[in-house]
C-alpha cells in the first residue's frame, strides 16, 4: 500500500513539474478595483479612494517562469488635504501596460501565482475639483505618463484568476513646480482564461 502511495505521489510531482517546464501560451480579459494614493514629501496627505480597471493580459512561459504583459484602462481616484483642510478631489484615467515576471505553484487547474514587474501608465484624462481654499494650494500639472511598480498575487482555478497586487510610483507624476507627488495603488481583480 505504501509503495501505490508513494507512487501516485512520485506520478503527481512528475505531472506538476513536467507541465511547469512545457511552454504555453494563454490570453484573457481582466477587471477589478484599486484603491489610489498620491503622496508629497510631507506636505500633503491623501485619502484612498476606490477606482476601476479593465482590460487584457496575456501569459506567455516555459520552465516555471512567466512572462505577463497586460494592457487595461484604468479610473484612479484619491482626495488630497493640506494642513488646513482644505481638500482637492483628483480623478485620473489612464492606460497602463503592466510587464510582470512571475512563476506559478500548483496542478489541476488551480494554481498560485507571484508577480512583479515594471508599469507604464499614460494619463488619458486628468480632472480636479477644488474645495473654496484649496484651489490656489492643489492645482498642478500633471505629466503625460509615469513609470510605477507592481508586486502581487494570484490564484487560478481552472479559467478564472484572482489578483491581488500593490503598485508603488517610481516616478513624480506633477511638474510645473508640483512635482513631488507619487501615486500608489492596491488592486484587487478578476480575470477570466479565453484560451
């Protein structure tokens, strides 16, 4: 009985690592939520507040190793408060292109994944409303695009995946004398396997 256990085990192992090493290919459509944060070197502070994303990601990789690139649209919004206050309410949409390195554990369909890697974001639209106070203290110019990155988390069963990611600003993303501002972000999503 022993040796039928320890040879399932052995055969499970081999399927698991043998399909680790195989290369492949998949391509799906991807949605979720983030929550956004701008900071400044200590002179502001800034809430978070809940934005979208949606888009579609790919999957290419061989040897355990994968390589992810991702396109999506996304709605980030946060609340920025000087020391007074006063309040400034930004709503940026962006298209960002994620290009994450990972490996993934696990056979039978489900699977967990990790995740890290460079995003690029192009800002699409950037709106400001300005409290009575704050209009002379928040408003900026903010750059076309800037440079993050992401760390994250997934699980897959079978077709459909859920992501679990914190992404960090590398880049200012104001200018024109506003330029101290990063923007990090948490994400949490679903993503769907077309094939």
């Amino acid at each position: 009985m022993k040796k039928i256990i320890l040879s399932a085990l052995f055969i499970c192992f081999s399927v698991t690592a043998f399909s680790q090493v195989l290369p492949s290919f998949q391509f799906g459509l991807k949605a979720g939520t983030n929550l956004s944060k701008l900071s400044k070197e200590n002179t502001l502070s800034s809430d978070n507040r809940a934005g979208y994303y949606a888009g579609l990601w790919a999957r290419i990789g061989a040897a355990g190793i994968h390589l992810q690139p991702e396109l999506y649209l996304s709605g980030k919004n946060t609340t920025l408060k000087d020391g007074n206050g006063a309040e400034n309410k930004v709503n940026f949409t962006s298209l960002d292109v994620p290009v994450l390195v990972g490996t993934k554990f696990g056979a039978a369909g489900i699977g967990l994944r990790l995740n890290t890697g460079p995003v690029v974001s192009f800002i699409l639209d950037d709106e400001q409303s300005f409290g009575d106070a704050a209009g002379s203290a928040f408003k900026g110019n903010f750059k076309g695009q800037n440079i993050a990155w992401q760390f994250g988390a997934g699980l897959d069963i079978s077709k459909l995946g859920i992501d679990l990611r914190y992404e960090q600003g590398l880049s200012k993303i104001g200018k024109d004398g506003y330029d101290g501002q990063k923007l990090s972000l948490f994400t949490l999503g679903l993503a769907y396997r077309l094939f």
